[in-house]
C-alpha cells in the first residue's frame, strides 16, 4: 500500500465536512438547497473514501491490524506542528482497522442522517444554519478517529462538545433546549478536566528513561511496552494515568455519575439526537479505550474497574427506561444501557466485542431514532400513550422500527444478537456476576422496547389519531439502515478490528439461548402488560408505588446534584469568595499598599528638609549609641 495515496485519502475524510461547514457558513446561510447538498456530498465523499480505505486494507491482510506489539496504527501521516526541545506536536491521521471501521461508521450513517434531515428540518427557519453546525459536528468526530496522537484528539473532543452545544441548543428559544446544551456542555468540561491530566501523565511517563516525551499513539504504544518489559515504570503511574483518561470516556460515553446530560440532550431536533447516539458524540468515549488499549491491557484491576463502571451502567439505566413515556427518552436511556454493554466489554479485555457492538449499534439506534422521528413529525407529540395503530397507516416506519427494535433486543439472526451475545460470551467466561447483570439488562431492554411498540405502533389509535407515512427521503433512509440491522452481524466485523492482545471467546450457544430466553421474556411481559387494554399496569402502579417513582425520578439523581451545588458547591464558592475579598485582596494586595503608603508617610515625617530636625536627629542617634555602649562595660 503506498502511503501518499492513502494519506490523502484521510485526509480527504477528515476535511470534506469542514469545507462543507464553511461554504455554508459563507455563502449559504440564504441558499437552503446549497446547504444541505454541500453537507450530504461532503458527507458522501468521506463514506466513499473511509470504503476504499477498508477495502484496501483488506486488501492487504499480512498488514491488517497493527505493526510491532500489534498495539498502534500501521500507517500515519502527520505534519508538524510545534517542534521545541522536549516537545514534538504534529498534526496527523492514523490508518488502521479501527479508524476505518469508524470512519466508516461515522460518515455512513451520517450520510443517512444528513439526507434524512433534509426532509425532517424542511420548514425550519434555521435550516442552513442546521446543515453547518451538523457538518462541524461530523468534522469534530472524524477528528476524534482519525488523530494519530492524544493532544490533536483533545482538541477535536473539545470541538465536539461545542458543536454538541451548539446542536442540543439548536432551538435556543425554548428554555429547555437552551439548559440541556449548557448542560451537556458542563458536564463534560468536568470529565475532559480529568481526561486533560491523563494526557498530561502519559506524557510524563512515556519519558521516564530519558526518551524524549510523545503524544503519539505508535511511540506510546511501543515505548510504553518496553518500559513495562523491562520493569522501569511503575505500576502506579500507569494506573493513574489510564484512570484519568478514563474520566473522559465517563463523560462523553455517558457512564454513570456523568450520565445526566444525555437523556436531556433529546431537546436538540431527533436526527441530531440519532447522530449524537449514533455515530459521533457518545461513541468517541468507547473508542478512546479502544484506542488506548496497548495502555490498558497491562492494567488488569483497572480494566475490572471499567467493565464494573460499564455493567452498572448498564442496569441502572435500563431500570429508568422502563417507566418513560417519552420516545427520545426512552432510546435516549437505551443507548446509555448499550454503551454500558460497550465499556463492560472493553473492560473485561473484549476489544474486539465491545467495538463490534458500538458499530451495530449505529446501525439499529440509527433507525431507532429516525423512525421515533418520523412518528413525531406526523403526530407532533413525544408521548408513547398519544400515539398507537401506527402500523396501519405508517407502513414502512413501522416496520423498520420493529426491525431496529427486534436488532437491539438481541433477536436472531440480527446484528444485535451476535454482538451483544460476544460480550455476554465474553462476561459468562470471565466474571459470572457481570454476564448475570448484562442478562438481566437485555431481559430490561426487551421489555421497554416491547412496551414502547405495543404502545406506539400497535393497538388503537389514541390522541392525535391516524397519520400519513413520511415522504421518502425520511423513510429511504430507515429501509437502508433496516438491511444495516439485518446484515450487520454478518459483516466480519470482529475479525478486521481483531487485537492480538485482547481477550475472545468462540460462539457459546448456551448462552445465547439464555440471552433469547430473556429477550422472549421481557418482549412476553410487555405484551401481557401492554398488548391489549388491562388494569394491570395501573394496579401494578399502585402496588409498587415507591419503585415507580423512584424510576420515573431517575433515582433522584439530578436532585441529588441540584442540592450538592447549592449545599456544597455554592457554600465552597462563597467561602473562596470570602477567602478572595478579605485575605487575598484587603490583606495581601491592598495591605501593601496601605503598608507602602503608610511607611512613605513616616519616611516624609522624617525627610522634613528642616537643619535643626536633623540635628535633633544626629543628636539622639549619639546619645542611643554611647548608652549602648556604656550599657556593654558595665552590665
């Protein structure tokens, strides 16, 4: 493979997005039309690049994966940046196996959304602006995957938390919208000040021999090899840094205790929230263990650590899923239930499983969330009791949802049963507690799906009555990304992304038997609850009144961090303003200059000018140092 060829063609994925965000931005903002064809061809560009790049790597199988310790990218490019003494920087991409899956996941999918967005944000004012913030989000993305090195993907996650901003608020008039972006936006600044130092501390230990210090994955990758090979870093330092670049996967992969901004994010328009849950935002937090995965194979209680951050994740979110009644939200909680499976997988060394599920998850929550779209552009309402018999008059939709729905339940032969049956694999083989929490959570996952089906598309129709299906360039898109759902397990996704360092388990039919046994028992229970009219859930409400309202609370935790900002936080803010006021600048800076001031007024009392005064003066200096003197000879 020649690198120029295939450099450019990184290249080519990395900037088409922001040519387009910038042509529109220039001279669009009046030309709607121009907007989204120059978003969708731009986006079209990169897919069309990101699939010759997979195919030529395929093309080369003796180079498939990695080089040296089969930890880095085998190919890069980079330009310099900042060249000091003991500081290198550069700009550059990396190709390898995971940056092409997800380039391709992120500009695929994206292709999708952006051409659904076309039909879904037609009548909205703002439209082009829509297509150039859409457009940065992807560029900020496809940064993220493609950096060769930690300090060029820092800057591009933080372009993605500001087009995040920007798209969650895209509807900056309405008050809720406004608060989820500043939300979104906050949260994350707490997780990314963590991820900051973890950057930091790799950097300082990757020079612990006297090397000269790296950002860049390939030299970490091997350096950090060696030092541990030859037992000249220690164990600590590596657990601290892997720790603190973990904060920044907790954040923007939305684990718990940062999990709060994520559900609120569903005020930004649906196909932003499809391409957040998607492909972009929530995904680059599992890609980063992904990436740093040379980093935390040798962290064994580290990595337990995560899959236990992940495994709880993952049933505590899908609890709060169950009592929800608004569409988004519902999806919005199961994506943070998957991505709980992702980082559980990756912690218990699944490199291959928990990014094999991250990418057939695009796939079916994509169309998840484009076809919740598509009832609400027709019904006008996010309220899962206001709709119903959907299945009669939107067809496709329908249809396609059941598809994306049956695909996330882990139903045979979909993509979601051979991904999400590989990590439950994976959990049965290494830690039987955390395959027990991931079974219980697909029983969960079943049954709110099932729940939300019975109660949009079947049965009567309730509220809004009967609609008409989407036009076709809102449900081209869901018959593109239902066949995605329906292949995607087929693909030979695990064996192109494989890691000579990461943990794999064969096909365990007993365990996706029990994986089926649940989904068919969640789906079972939602139907018994939920398939035809009944008093059961009302009496089931009333019974379990304590547990209701404990999950449609969300476990109070936003409550709980409401009043540690008021207690703690704005008690610590005021004493430090206290400290800042009194100490700080009435004591330390106003106290010398009352202390100059002072003493220049003594000094001018003394510089009088006047003979006689320093007379007066000399005089009584004679007269303290003769008594001093006759104080020493005669004690």
């Amino acid at each position: 493979m020649q690198l120029p060829s295939l450099a450019f063609l990184a290249w080519t994925i990395l900037f088409a997005p922001l040519v387009s965000t910038l042509g529109i931005l220039l001279v669009g903002l009046r030309r709607p039309k121009f907007s989204h064809s120059i978003a969708i061809a731009s986006m079209v560009t990169g897919f069309l690049a990101s699939v010759y790049l997979f195919i030529r790597l395929l093309g080369s199988p003796g180079s498939v994966g990695s080089q040296g310790h089969g930890e880095h990218p085998f190919l890069e490019h980079a330009i310099s940046w900042i060249s000091l003494h003991g500081l290198q920087l550069e700009v550059g991409v990396a190709i390898d196996p995971l940056s092409v899956l997800m380039s391709l996941v992120v500009t695929g999918v994206g292709s999708v959304i952006f051409i659904y967005s076309a039909g879904y944000m037609s009548e909205e004012p703002s439209y082009s602006r829509y297509f150039a913030g859409l457009s940065l989000f992807a560029f900020s993305m496809l940064g993220i995957v493609l950096a060769n090195n930690l300090v060029m993907l820092f800057m591009f996650w933080e372009l993605v938390g500001v087009s995040s901003y920007l798209l969650i608020g895209f509807w900056y008039q309405k008050p809720s919208a406004a608060e989820a972006g500043r939300k979104a936006f906050m949260v994350n600044r707490v997780a990314d000040f963590g991820f900051m130092i973890g950057i930091l501390m790799l950097w300082t230990v990757s020079g612990a021999t006297g090397q000269e210090r790296t950002f860049n994955f390939a030299e970490l990758a091997d350096r950090i090899h060696e030092l541990a090979a030859a037992q000249a870093l220690p164990y600590a330092a590596l657990s601290f840094a892997g720790a603190f670049l973990f904060c920044g996967v907790v954040g923007k992969s939305a684990q718990f205790p940062l999990h709060v901004w994520l559900p609120d994010a569903m005020e930004g328009p649906t196909p932003v929230s499809a391409l957040i849950h998607a492909a972009t935002m929530v995904a680059a937090g599992v890609y980063l263990i992904g990436r740093c995965f040379f980093l935390y194979a040798d962290l064994p209680d580290l990595l337990t650590l995560i899959a236990y951050v992940g495994g709880f994740t993952a049933i505590f979110t899908a609890s709060i899923a169950i009592v929800q009644n608004d569409i988004k939200r519902i999806l919005a909680y199961s994506t943070l239930s998957q991505l709980g499976y992702m980082v559980m997988a990756l912690g218990l060394g699944g490199y291959s499983a928990g990014i094999f599920h991250l990418a057939t998850h695009a796939f079916f929550k994509a169309l998840l969330f484009l076809g919740a779209g598509c009832m609400i552009h027709a019904l006008h309402t996010n309220d899962i009791w206001e709709m119903g018999g959907l299945i009669k008059s939107m067809k496709v939709t329908s249809w396609t949802f059941l598809i994306g729905t049956a695909a996330l339940c882990g139903i045979w032969p979909l993509s979601g049963f051979w991904s999400k049956d590989e990590i439950l694999a994976l959990a049965f083989h290494q830690d039987k507690f955390l395959w027990a929490i991931g079974s219980l959570t697909a029983m969960m996952t079943a049954f709110y799906m099932g729940r939300l089906c019975f109660a949009a598309i079947f049965g009567k129709p309730r509220g809004h009555g009967h609609s008409q299906e989407a036009p076709a360039v809102m449900t081209g898109p869901l018959v593109f990304l239902a066949i995605l759902s329906v292949i995607g397990g087929f693909l030979g996704i695990p064996r192109f992304i494989h890691h000579p360092r990461a943990m794999h388990v064969e096909f365990d039919l007993g365990v996706a038997l029990i994986s089926t046994l649940c989904a068919v028992i969640g789906l079972g229970s939602a139907w018994r609850l939920y398939g035809k009219p009944s008093d059961l859930p009302v009496r089931l409400r009333a019974s379990f009144r304590w547990l209701y309202s404990l999950l449609a609370n969300k476990y109070y935790v936003d409550e709980i961090y409401a009043w540690l900002i008021r207690n703690v936080h704005d008690r610590i803010a005021r004493l430090c303003a206290l400290f800042e006021r009194y100490v700080i600048m009435r004591f330390c800076v106003n106290g010398i200059a009352v202390t100059t001031r002072a003493a220049g007024s003594v000094l001018r009392m003394i510089q009088t000018g006047k003979v006689q005064t320093y007379a007066l003066a000399l005089f009584a200096g004679l007269l303290l140092i003769l008594s001093w003197m006759m104080v020493g000879i005669h004690p």
